[in-house]
C-alpha cells in the first residue's frame, strides 16, 4: 500500500480517537511524503484523493460536533450563572455563580 494512504488511514484513526496532534502529525508526513515522490499511478491517485475527501469530511463534522458542545456548555454556564432559590421562608434569592468562560482548545 502506498505511504501515503497510510498516513491518511492514520490520521483519519487518529481524528476518530480524538487525538488531535496525532492527526496533525500524519497529515504533515502526508505532505512531506508526497511532496518528495508525488505519486505516478492514476490508481493511487485516486485512492488518496479519495482517503482526502473523507479526512476533510470528518474532520468537518469533527468541527461542528465541537462547536455545538461549546456552545452547549455556553449555554450551561449562562444558566447557572442565574440560578434562582427560595430560602427557608419561602423568600425568593437570586444566587450568581461565577464561572469562567469555556476556552478553545
């Protein structure tokens, strides 16, 4: 198999297991192997244009599952910013919590 499929087939693992610098590190021995030895074969060219397509895929949805659970714990910690209770009279209290923002990873 080429070398170059096994870099993408390994990225693409390590995108799936969450491993972010994993999948950097492939694609950046994806770049520098093609760079070096451009693959001739019309077969093998295909393949990897292919093995790309589903990596930018993945990493896409990858993307927007991130955005949609970071804007979820926004929402989250919004809420819990305003939490409101009743003390033991019955009275309402508004109880503020202070929480820091989510960062980007």
């Amino acid at each position: 198999m080429s070398a170059l499929i096994t870099c993408l087939k390994t990225a693409r693992a390590a995108i799936v297991r969450g491993d972010a610098e994993g999948a950097l590190k492939e694609i950046e021995r994806f770049a520098a192997v093609a760079e070096q030895s451009p693959p001739e074969d019309d077969d093998i060219r295909e393949q990897v244009r292919i093995a790309l397509k589903d990596l930018q895929n993945l990493a896409q949805a990858a993307m927007e599952g991130a955005k949609s659970a970071s804007e979820q714990i926004r929402e989250i910690v919004q809420s819990a910013r305003t939490l409101q209770t009743y003390d033991d009279s019955g009275r309402r209290c508004v109880t503020r919590t202070v929480a820091r923002m989510p960062r980007r990873f």
